[in-house]
C-alpha cells in the first residue's frame, strides 16, 4: 500500500515539475535569421544571394540583426538579368552593397518602429515610413513582420532597396 502511495505521490510530483517547467520557459526561437530565411521558399533568391555575397556566415554570427527581406517577388520586380548579374563572382562587391543596405545592426521589433532615417549595416540610412498603419523602408512595403530568429528579426518587404545611383 505505501509503495502505491509513493507512486502515485512521485508520478503526480514528476507531472507537476515537468508541467509547471513547460509554462514557465517561454519558447525560445533556434534558427538563426539566415536559417529562417533558408527554410522559407519565398526567399530562395534572397538566400543565393546571401550566400554569393559571403554572407551567409556573418548573418549567422551573434547580430542582432534586423533584416528587411525582399521576397522572390520582390526580386522578379528588378529588370531582366539583375538577379543573374548580381549572383556573378565579379560583382560580389556589389551585391554585397546591397544585401546589407537590408540589414540593421539592432532587434527592432514592430511594435518599435519609428518614421525616421534608420542607419543600415551598408553605412548608408534607409527612410522609415510609417502612414495609416503601413510601413515603407526607401518606399519598399513591410508585408510582414517580427519573424524571430535567435539573432535577429526578419520584416518581409515587396521591393529591393536599391543604393543611391
């Protein structure tokens, strides 16, 4: 009889531990911005690219990051040949211009967006729109947001930012 007891006792203490464990640690998220971004069709020229540019890597590192990803729509929208020129070795230099004209060197969360020129990893600042509940980064559209990496946060835009000509 004691011995039922103490099982039943120790079954319910093992319930209760791995129960109250589970609600209290918040999920934490395992991929890495690049690794989301790899796991999602929608940015397969994006990933290319990444890695052409010998990005992969460093996009992979502590960040934070915020990156502001265009999807394969987004790439279609580029005159015929861009992407396919881009992805060449000799123009590495380049398209690493514009890869990191997409990334912020901070988490910014939606919630924490604010209209204003924003400081990009390029060097150069990207412009901040926030009108009617849209956001627009250098006139790209935010189609979707706070997709959280362990390094970073991913915001889907319509467009590819472009450097100043």
């Amino acid at each position: 009889m004691k011995t039922r007891q103490f099982l039943a006792l120790a079954t319910s203490a093992a319930f209760l531990f791995t129960t109250s464990s589970a609600v209290a640690e918040p999920k934490t998220e395992t991929k890495t911005v690049v690794e989301l971004a790899a796991s999602n069709d929608d940015f397969s020229t994006l990933v290319a690219a990444v890695k052409a540019a010998g990005l992969a890597e460093t996009l992979s590192g502590d960040g934070p990051f915020t990156i502001f990803a265009p999807t394969n729509e987004a790439f279609a929208k580029l005159p015929k040949g861009t992407v396919e020129t881009l992805l060449k070795p000799e123009n590495k230099a380049k398209l690493q211009a514009i890869l990191t004209l997409h990334v912020v060197g901070a988490k910014v969360m939606a919630a924490d967006v604010k209209p204003g020129k924003v400081k990009t990893v390029n060097g150069a600042s990207v412009e901040i729109v926030v009108k009617d509940g849209a956001v627009t980064v250098n006139g790209s559209k935010v189609i979707k947001t706070d997709i959280v990496g362990k390094n970073g946060v991913i915001h889907v835009i319509d467009t590819v930012i472009l450097p100043a000509s």
